[in-house]
C-alpha cells in the first residue's frame, strides 16, 4: 500500500479485514508446508503482511482517536 492515508475509513477496514484474513491463510499454508524454503517464503509474506496490517490499523485508530 503507497499510501493508507488516500483511503477512506470503511476502505480502511476493508484492507485490514483482507490482510487478517491473508494472515489467517498463510499460517494455515505454513502448518501444512513442507521444506524449510517453503516455510521461509511463507514467513516472508506473512511478515510483509503483518507490516502493511499494522500500518494500516495505526492509521485507523488515528483517525479514530481525532
């Protein structure tokens, strides 16, 4: 996401809403992923995930808290 601040709150919760749900997803693919490459590659994304999901909530509560 370039920008959080371009989005509209209800935009706002709808990205948090995916990227909980893509968190969700990728643990599951983790518990069933074989091979150490492939738990490294889920790990990543789940980070990268985790990092956009927290910006974004941040700016929520912010906006929230004005």
């Amino acid at each position: 996401m370039s920008d959080e601040r371009s989005l509209s709150l209800p935009e706002l919760n709808d990205r948090i809403a995916i990227l909980q749900d893509n968190i969700r997803q990728l643990i599951e693919q983790a518990a069933g992923a074989a091979g150490e490459r492939n738990e490294e590659r889920i790990a990543g994304r789940i980070n990268q995930q985790n990092e956009e999901l927290e910006k974004l909530t941040k700016e929520r509560d912010a906006r929230l808290n004005r």
